[in-house]
C-alpha cells in the first residue's frame, strides 16, 4: 500500500511495482513531479543528438516486464520531440516492456484533424498511425484539440480535462459578473463546461482565419457589458487570436478580461502580445514548460502532476479515469 500525496490530504492506493516512468527532453520537470507523487521510479535515460542532428535514445535501466509511462509533449520543436518518444516507444518494446503508455499533456499535430483545403494532410490521422506502429499500447493527453482525435487511434486514447484547475484558480478569485467567452464557434463545448461550474453565461465571438496563425473577429454573440469576461480554449500560439478576442470583448464594455487556455505554445511574440494587452490574466497549465524568458506578471501556470499521477495509478489498478476526473471535480468543488 503506497499513499498519494495531494492538495488537502492523503489517500491510499495499490502500487504496483512495475510502474515505470521514463522523462524525455520536453517535461523532465513534470514527470520528476509525477514520479514523487505517485511514488513511482524515473527511468534514467539519455537523448543525443549526432553532428547531422540524427536523434539517439538510450534506456539505462531495463524496462523488461514493466509498465513504462514515457511523459513528453510534443512542442517545441515539434519534430524532434515527436521523433524521442518514437524511439522511446521503439526502445522499450525491443527491451521487453510489458505495456508503453504514452503521456503526452501536449499532443503536437492536433489542429490539422481535418482537410482544411485540398492537397493538405491530415497530420493527426499520420501521427496517431506512428505512435500506434511504433508500439505504443496507449496514449493519455489533456484537453484533445478536437475529441474526434480520439477516433484516429486503434488503441485506448485517454483525454483528461484540466476543468477542475481552471474552476478553482476562477472560483478562489471571487469574481462578479462572469461571463465565459468561446474564441469561436468549435470551442462552444469547452466554454460551457467551465460557464457551467462557475454557473455563468457563454458568450461566443464570430471568428475566421483566413490563413494559419491570423484571425479576424466579425461579432459576439451574448451579453459581456460591465461583465468580467472569462476567453476560454485549448491552445494559445503566437496570442494575435487571444489578445484580438479580448481588445473586442473591451471595445464592447468588457470590466475585465481574463484567459483559461490549457496549452501555452507561446511563439514569439505571443508574450509581447500579451503583455501589451488587456488581458488581466492568462491561466496556462505546466503541458508545455514555461521558460524564463517567456515568464511575465500576467501569466499563472497551473501544474498537472497530481492529476496525472491519480490517472496513471487508476491505470495500473485497471479503475475508471471517468471516477478519477470526477473525483478531481469534487476536489475543486470542496477547497
């Protein structure tokens, strides 16, 4: 019997001595944090790179019957992380492993799940073939970019919601006057099970894009004078679609102007962006690390260990990831 450390006491569990966790380059610090809490191992390994940039992994401890959880997102520079936990997975299969999950709280690829115009892939689809080929028997990422995602998968695809850490960062604030904003049409879900918890209206800007990293803002549909305005979504990159959002949502009397989004990609000049802006408060969570250069006042990181850590120890006791986001829930609803 181990006992998992969390925000307002402890609980018990069984642990089974096979888990394994294995740390790539993106989020050393993150599986360090999962490891202690749930009181698993941290597999030593090395990445290197040869002089034409040619990637090597190398295991330095077996994975022989073990459980390997390999913990990276795929950001920054996409290609590369995405090629480590291919050869992860390739590693621990070729040593024996009895089961590879992969953790990705960032999944790189995500918003081309569909043929935006002809001649185009779908990177999604190509992704999910090469995680699945390489060996992978699961994958368990935050906040999908679409849930359909899912449906590229021939194997078990968990997608955990980070709802719970926004209720509580929103809810300790005591913030009057809320209204939830969807940047656009596709994130109407999303925004209403936050408007929800905070028992809020939605409100829904009217965007297009008419090419990659660009957006124009038509309209809003709801009520946001005098309001506090909550934008909510599941990816900020460069921050023109973030910060355009909210000029609009204060040229139309806005109060105040704060920003729930799961993964900050933050590519330059995101920060200046941001900074510049009338954003009061952008909340990330830690799925792509925040680096030093790119910390400021304005942004609060929200940290996903403890959440994955009850996911990954629900997993080897075979119990239901939908009871763990529930108990997550209730969490947030009592603190």
């Amino acid at each position: 019997m181990c006992i998992l450390r969390v925000e307002g006491g402890e609980r018990e569990f069984y642990m089974y001595d096979r888990l394994k966790i294995l740390a790539l380059n993106a989020n050393k610090e993150l599986a360090q944090q999962i490891a202690d809490i749930a009181g698993a191992e941290l597999l030593p390994c090395k990445v290197t790179h040869f002089a034409d940039n040619e990637i090597l992994f190398e295991g330095q401890k077996s994975f022989r019957g073990d459980n390997v959880y390999i913990v990276q997102s795929t950001c920054n520079p996409v290609t590369d992380r995405l090629m480590e936990v291919l050869l992860a997975i390739d590693a621990c299969k070729r040593a024996s492993a009895r089961t590879i999950t992969c953790v990705m709280p960032y999944f790189g690829y995500a918003r081309q799940d569909r043929k935006a115009k002809a001649r185009q892939p779908i990177s999604a689809r190509l992704v999910a073939d090469l995680l699945t080929v390489a060996g992978a028997n699961r994958v368990v990422a935050t906040d999908l970019h679409a849930a359909q995602l899912a449906g590229f998968f021939n194997i078990p695809v968990d997608d955990m919601s980070p709802l719970p850490l926004f209720y509580k960062y929103f809810k300790d604030l005591n913030l009057e006057n809320v209204v939830c904003v969807s940047p656009d049409h596709g994130g109407v879900v999303r925004t209403s099970r936050l408007a929800d918890k905070l028992n809020a209206p939605i409100a829904i800007i009217d965007k297009r894009r008419p090419a990659p990293n660009q957006a124009e803002m038509f309209g809003i549909v709801g009520d946001v004078k005098g309001k506090t305005c909550i934008i909510v979504d599941d990816i900020v990159d460069t921050a023109g679609t973030l910060c355009l959002a909210a000029n609009k949502l204060q040229e139309l009397g806005a109060k105040e102007v704060y920003a729930a989004i799961t993964h900050g990609v933050l590519s330059d000049p995101a920060i200046q962006r941001i900074k510049d802006s009338c954003i009061k408060k952008l909340v990330i969570t830690d799925s792509i690390p925040l680096s030093e250069e790119k910390k400021c006042d304005k942004i609060d990181v929200l940290g996903l260990a403890p959440m994955y850590a009850k996911i990954i120890c629900a997993i080897e006791d075979g119990k239901s990831l939908s009871d763990v986001h529930q108990s997550l829930a209730e969490d947030a609803l009592k603190n």
